[in-house]
C-alpha cells in the first residue's frame, strides 16, 4: 500500500469528516429510513428511495476516509527545510509573463483546494515546483499553453 503524505491538519480534517459523518449524518439518515418505511410500500415511496440512495453515498464517503486516514503519512510541516521547495512549504511564486504572485502550500492530493492556496504535490505545477531553491525559473505546460513561474520565496 502506498502512503500519502498529509499535514496534520489536512488529517484532522478528513478525521474530523469522519466523526460527523459518523456521529451525526448516519444516524440522521437511519432515522429517515425508518420515517419513509412507516409511510407504507416502499416499492414506490421516493422518500425511502432517496434515504437509501443518501445511505449508500454516505457509506462510500465513511469507506473513502477510513481508507484515506489509514494510508496517510502525517508530515511534520514545522521540520521542513526551506532551501529548497518541499511537501508542506508555503511558497510564492511569480508569473513571468504577467508579474503576478501567487502563494500556495505544497500539500498531498487529499488536502489540495486552490481556491485556498493549498496545490498537491502531484500536479504538474507541484511536481515542477518540488526541489526548486528561491530564484530558479519553472516551465510547464498547461492546458492554456506554456507557463512560466519564478519560484520567489519559500516561507
């Protein structure tokens, strides 16, 4: 089995998910189970239908966390070097073409969301990020066409 790399808090996060879904939305949805199947034949009742159908969603869901949190490899941020670019580092890097500068964290793909700032390592930006020192120029290639970035700083 291959392990993921995670922070701490992108585990807590996923662990917390779990709870909820555990604590409070499975036994919600039980409950609507029940109310639907008391409505009588259930063959052609859509609201147990849609409980069930609520029920196998989060069944997969509660399966996908488990599974995720049991192969994740909690990285210690803190201890990270910033010489050069690595899981967990916060960097800023800087369109060539345009000037502009953008921040993300170099995160694992169960935490990445970029409207957060928060991009995986196994993107193609990540990839071509990953071992990069303060200054290095990175080239990639995107679905727009070329893209070319400076790696300012890593914070």
């Amino acid at each position: 089995m291959e392990r993921t790399p995670i922070t701490r808090q992108g585990f807590e996060a996923l662990k917390k998910e779990l709870d909820y879904l555990k604590s409070t939305e499975r036994p919600q949805n039980i409950r609507a189970i029940e109310i639907a199947r008391a409505h009588g034949d259930i063959s052609e009742n859509a609201e147990f239908h849609a409980a069930k159908e609520r029920q196998a969603f989060l069944e997969g869901r509660i399966r996908e966390l488990q599974y995720k949190l049991g192969n994740a490899n909690i990285i210690d941020t803190d201890k990270i070097p910033k010489e050069r670019a690595f899981f967990g580092n916060k960097i800023v890097l800087e369109n060539i073409d345009t000037g502009e500068n953008v921040r993300y964290q170099l995160v694992g793909p169960e935490e990445s969301d970029v409207d957060k700032g928060r991009i995986s390592i196994s993107s193609p930006l990540g990839k071509a990020v990953i071992g990069k020192k303060p200054g290095e120029e990175i080239t990639l290639m995107t679905p727009g066409g070329k893209r070319s970035y400076e790696l300012i700083e890593i914070l």
